[in-house]
C-alpha cells in the first residue's frame, strides 16, 4: 500500500475514535432555572443513563438574569469553577 493511503486510513480511523469518544464522555447538559431561589440546577446525563446534579448557589439578581443566556458549553466552564454543589 502507499504510504499516503496508509497515513489517510489512519487518520480517518482517528477522527473517528476522537468522535466516539467525545460522544460517550460528553454528557448532554439540561438546566432548569429557580427563579424564587434564584438558583439554576444542572444536570448532566451519560449515554449509559448516569445523571449528576448540581446545584448553582444563590446568585445576585444580575448575575442570574446573565447566567439565563447559557450556552451547554457556558454551562461546562461553569463547572470548572466552586460556585456550585452536588446534589444528591
């Protein structure tokens, strides 16, 4: 075989276990928002069923009427940070 074709077969093969991957790693995010408590709680749910909660703490009025425009990826930065807690 080529080299080239080799090489291309490898990548393609690649690109294909990154996508799998990504899809059984990265949950889908669903977020429900508490207006009266001024909270969002976060959910995010695994291709095998598993569903991790977590709860923002109280936001300021401002703070939450920002956090409302959240993207899923919006959601994921702000799970690298301490200003939420599990919920069981």
């Amino acid at each position: 075989m080529h080299l080239a074709l080799v090489l291309y077969y490898i990548c393609i093969r690649l690109t294909i276990t990154l996508k799998l991957y990504l899809i059984m790693t990265n949950p889908e995010i669903l977020v429900k928002a508490n207006q009266s408590k001024r909270t969002f709680t976060i959910r995010n749910k695994f291709p095998d069923g598993t569903v991790l909660k977590y709860r923002t703490n109280k936001l300021t009025k401002e703070e939450f009427e920002q956090e409302e425009f959240n993207t899923s990826n919006d959601w994921r930065q702000f799970l690298k940070t301490d200003n939420y807690y599990k919920v069981n």
